[in-house]
C-alpha cells in the first residue's frame, strides 16, 4: 500500500509540475510553452545553393558543412528565435525563420561572402584616390536622401546613383595593392558608438599573426599621405589614415576599428558577418518564401481541432470496450498528453505540423499499450482469476509485447532523425518523445491509477470490467 501511495504521490507531484510549468510559459508566441515552427507561427524560408569557385569544381559534402557552419554562427548573431538551417541535396541548404516576416535583411547577411582585406593605397595615387572619395561622399549622401522615407525619388535615380556609386567604387580598388591582411586572422569582431554619437562603429581583433601583419601595414603608409582600405567583399567601406606617430612600429596591439558613418543596423550587419567568418564558398539565394501569420494561425486550429477529435473517439471506444479500466485509461491518457507537451517545452521541440502527427501517432501507441493490457486482463478473468490477479497478470503479461514494439518504433524514430531532413525530423523527435512516455504512461499511470482505483471496494467488481456475457461459468 505505501509503494502504491509512492507512486501515485509522484504521479501527482510530475501532473502539478507539467501544469504550472506550460501555463507559466503560455504567451502569445509560446502558447502553451510550445515553439511553433514556421508553418505554424508564419515567418520566412529561404532556399541558397552552395556555388563552387577556383579550384572547387564540385561542391563537397564538407564543404557544404562548412558553409552551413558560418551561416549558423551568422544567424545566431542575427538574434532570429528558434531559426533553423537543414542541407537539403548536394549543394543546398534551407533556412526556417519562424516569426520573420521581412527576410530581406537576413538574405543580405546570409548571401554575403564577408570577405575582409586590409589593403594599403598604391603610391603617387593621392590625388585620384581624393578626387574619388568626394565623388562617393556625394553620391552617398544623394542616394541616402533619395531612400528617405519623405523622398519622393523615381526609381530609376536610385538605381542610377547605385551604378555610379558601384563605378566608383571599382576605381577606388584599383588603387588599392594587394590585400596583406584578410580576415582569416581575425579572432572576434564587436561595435560601439563613437564619441559624436551620430554613427557606430565595428572593432577589430587580431590573433598574434594578424596583429604582427597589422602593425607592419600600417607602418608601411604612417605619414605618407597614403591611404589604409578596409575592403569587405570586393567593396571598399572604409579609408583610413594613419599618423606619423605610428612611423616607428605600426599600429600594434591586434586590434582596430572600421569607420564608415555606420548607422546601429549597419554596424550590427557588419559585425554578424565578421564574427561568423568568411564563406568558404559563395552563396546564391534561389527562394524566399513568407508564410503569413493567417495561415500559421489557421494550422493551429485544424490540428488542435483534429488532436482532440482524435482524443474524444478514443476515449470513447476506451470506456465503451473496456469500461471502468477505460475510464482510467482516459485518465492515464490525458496524463501522457500532459507530461509530452512539458518535454516539448523544456528540450525543446519545435512543434511542426509533421511533429503535431507525430505527437498523434504516439498517442495511438498508448492506446495501443493499454489494449494490450486490458485484452490479457479480461483473458485472465474469462478463465476464472480473480480481478486483483487478473490485473497484476495482465500488465506481466503484456510487457513483453508492449516493449518489442515500442523499441522497433524508437529505431524507426532514430533512423529517420538521422538520415531525414527538416519537417521529417521534426516528426522523428515528437514521435521519439511519445514512445518513450508512452511506455511510463501505460505501465506505471494505468497501474498506479487502477490500484488506487480498487481500493474502494465498490468499484472492486468484476462486472465493471467483464460484461456477464463474456464470463466463463462459474466466475463469480
């Protein structure tokens, strides 16, 4: 009696605890502490191929793990809750941003190489190099003015002044010798606010070989009049000066800064690329996809209407076939759904309309574990047990056949984990999930729950189990 107070103390204490814990993380966002996935919630996808470049004829697969790499790193930086990036074929790689619904931004993080060269200005260039950057500091501020909100500007100005700027910014590389310092020696990257407070910032640090190549380049144009480029992707956007006071050993210490009239966003953009490293290899973005929050929305109600649908028939044939133990089957039952729903939250498990599926499918499989034990318990009672033995032989019975299938699944959950791919691993964790609570749920809930159930003794008959009919005589 004390083992079977123990248990049925603990299943109450685990009920509590899933209660509260989904309730307390119930937002609009995460109902019910659930993270919804994108065709649930809405947002963004966005398709890229991995292009192959130089000496890379053929995209390999560890290539591709290690453009995928940087790009995680990258949308982490971005700061896009519960995103998620999958390879998809040879050379593909599909991003979910659930909640986006602007990926622009993203796709021009994303699709940049973000390679970054530290180039020195060629000598006897001094005046042209001048004479460019007034071009590109009036054709910024115009095309800056052009995109104000206010700005009533014709498209094809702006696309103009994007050619020229582009033109010009193609003579300022020319200018420039070949890159010394790459961001391959880059350690980390941050941003701040600079003193003025009208623009940001990006700062640089170096490892011990970077910080050494630094300080010889700048020493090489310290008070020259020379020019220092900071170039990320074939772009120049930044030109420094360096003093003369650096004459004798370069800028040292391994660290920099960029300065380019950054607004907070830009600064931000720059420092995610940087952080995350250069593309091993370029990107092209094939498709951007936004499902709307209209249709999330519309996904959630035909699954819950579909889920608990599902739940009522069940419990329906549950306590028409079996009963009073169906009545406690109902009740283990909602237990299981319960307890899935507090893992969901706490691994935890993006909910996709496959994951939903998956969560139904193991609900079916507890069922199916308690079917099992309810047929062994009315075999046993046919034969004469009494409804205590019939119980306790029923569920040792059982457990056999319960097992062997509940681990045939699991393996099934573990193969497609392994070898599927977006949504279909979606499914493989919540079905992986239900199996494994399936089994606490029929073996110990439906035990605990019975047990305490026939410690009334008005419920302890064996008509509330067995209809007459099926008795065999002499079975009182």
């Amino acid at each position: 009696m004390a083992r079977q107070q123990g248990w049925f103390a603990l299943i109450l204490a685990l009920a509590i605890a899933a209660g509260s814990l989904l309730f307390s993380w119930n937002t609009p966002e995460t109902p019910l502490g659930q993270r919804l996935g994108l065709d649930l919630r809405g947002g963004s996808q966005l398709t890229l191929q991995v292009l192959p470049a130089g000496s890379v004829k053929v995209v390999q697969k560890e290539q591709l793990d290690a453009v995928k790499e940087v790009l995680d790193r990258r949308i982490n930086g971005l700061g896009v809750a519960e995103s998620t990036l999958q390879t998809v074929g040879d050379n593909q790689l599909v991003l979910q941003l659930p909640g986006e619904q602007d990926p622009t931004r993203a796709a021009t993080v994303l699709g940049s190489t973000a390679l970054l060269e530290f180039r020195a200005q060629k000598p006897g260039t001094e005046q042209r190099m001048q004479e460019l950057l007034g071009l590109k500091r009036q054709a910024t501020t115009l095309l800056a003015s052009l995109r104000a909100p206010a700005a009533e500007a014709k498209q094809a100005d702006r696309d103009q002044l994007e050619s020229d700027l582009s033109r010009i910014n193609t003579d300022i590389i020319s200018l420039y010798e070949p890159a010394q310092l790459t961001g391959k020696d880059l350690v980390t990257a941050g941003r701040q606010q600079q003193q003025s407070g009208s623009s940001w910032e990006v700062t640089l640090s170096f490892n011990k070989q970077g910080g050494d190549r630094f300080a010889q380049l700048t020493q090489s144009i310290a008070g020259s009049g020379r020019l220092l480029g900071i170039v990320l992707d074939g772009r120049s956007i930044s030109e420094a000066s360096v003093g003369p006071e650096f004459k004798a050993a370069g800028i040292s210490g391994g660290s920099a800064s960029i300065t380019g009239n950054f607004t907070a966003e830009e600064a931000r953009d720059l420092e995610v690329q940087l952080r995350g490293g250069s593309l091993p290899l370029p990107v092209k973005i094939l498709e951007v996809r936004t499902v709307g929050p209209s249709l999330g929305a519309e996904n959630i109600r035909t699954s819950l209407l579909a889920a608990l649908s599902g739940l009522l028939l069940v419990a329906v044939f549950m306590v028409v076939v079996y009963r009073l133990a169906g009545v406690v089957a109902v009740l283990a039952l909602s237990l299981y759904g319960l307890f899935n729903l507090a893992a969901f939250a706490l691994i935890p498990v993006t909910l996709t309309l496959p994951g939903i599926a998956g969560f139904i499918l193991s609900l079916g499989m507890a069922v199916d574990a308690n079917v099992l034990i309810f047929e062994r318990i009315k075999e046993e009672l046919r034969s004469g047990n009494t409804l205590i033995r019939s119980i306790e032989t029923g569920f040792s019975l059982a457990f056999s056949s319960i097992l062997d299938g509940q681990v045939t699944t699991l393996i099934s959950c573990v193969a497609l984990f392994a070898l599927g791919t977006g949504f279909v691993k979606g499914f493989a964790v919540t079905l992986g999930i239900g199996v494994l609570l399936s089994l606490f749920s029929a073996l110990t809930c439906t035990r605990t729950l019975l047990r305490v159930v026939l410690s009334y003794p008005a419920l302890r008959r064996i008509d509330y189990f067995l209809p007459l009919s099926q008795r065999s005589e002499g079975v009182a």
